[in-house]
C-alpha cells in the first residue's frame, strides 16, 4: 500500500468518525427533550369522547390491526398487565373494518377508538407498524415502543411517573 493510500484511507476513517460522532450527539440531543402530544378528541366504538392533550393523566395509547395476531395478543393483555394507574386507550388502524373491531370492542375492557382517516396515526408520526404503544403523561411522549410489548418495561416507567 503506497503512502497516498494509506493517507486516503486515514482521511476515510477519520471522516467516518466524525459522522458516527454527530449522528450519536445528535441522537442524545434529540433524546433528551421528550416530544409533546398532539391535541386530539377522539371517539370510542362505544360513542365516549377522549380527549388527549397536556393535561391528560398517565395514558397508554395502543396502535393495533385485527390483522396482526401480536397485536391482538398484546391487545387481550393490555388490561391485565399494565399498572392500573395507567389509562388505556386501544386505537385500530385505518385499514380495518368497523364492524371487526365494535365485535373485538365487546371482548375487551379497553376502550377502542377507529382510526379511519389515519388522523390520529399522523399526530404521532405517521404510525404504520403495529403493535405500537405510545406512553403518555401530562403532555409528553415517554415511551414510544413497537413490535412486542415489554409490559415489565413500561410498567416500571409507569412507576417512576407516579
């Protein structure tokens, strides 16, 4: 290898360094303010209004399809495993049908609210993965997790808001 090269492929990690270096500060800035919730009125299957904006209390927000048999699990275990100083608010993508989820509404104990415009999946970025699960308390985002729910995880958060 000549001297030129050598000099090419420092240049190259040192480059490469800086950039995992900005993309880590970056990451730890952007982390440390906790991103505030959207205002939103929603209405359940069963026709209750919820309101969600800064002065709401300690809520679980649950992004789930009826396709999606993880998040129909996590579903029948919202109720079960989350503190119960937490509210739970069950909220059914775009992409099913009213009346599968007014049946799924009758089995469980979390209120569901039909997301059919994708309005509330945008006011949280543009949600499209499910399950999701937003933890929300007093305006702020807390957790934002997807795929398999860890409830000893979010249950332990929901500990250190109280």
């Amino acid at each position: 290898m000549t001297t030129k090269s050598r000099t090419q492929v420092k240049k190259a990690e040192v480059t490469r360094l800086y950039i995992c270096l900005f993309w880590l500060c970056f990451s730890l800035v952007s982390c440390s303010d906790q991103p505030e919730v959207p205002r939103l009125s929603l209405t359940s299957v069963d026709g209750t209004v919820i309101e969600i904006d800064d002065g709401s209390p300690l809520t679980v927000l649950f992004f789930f399809s009826v396709s999606n048999p993880v998040a129909l699990g996590a579903l029948d275990r919202l109720s079960e495993e989350l503190d119960e100083a937490a509210d739970s608010i069950a909220i059914a993508m775009h992409v099913d049908r009213p009346p599968n989820i007014t049946i799924l509404q009758q089995r469980t104990l979390v209120p569901i609210v039909i997301d059919e415009a994708s309005r509330i999946s945008e006011a949280f970025g543009n949600i499209n993965l499910t399950p999701t699960l937003i933890l929300v308390n007093k305006g702020k985002i807390h957790i934002q997790q997807h795929g398999r729910i860890n409830f000893d995880a979010i249950n332990a958060v929901i500990q250190k808001l109280q």
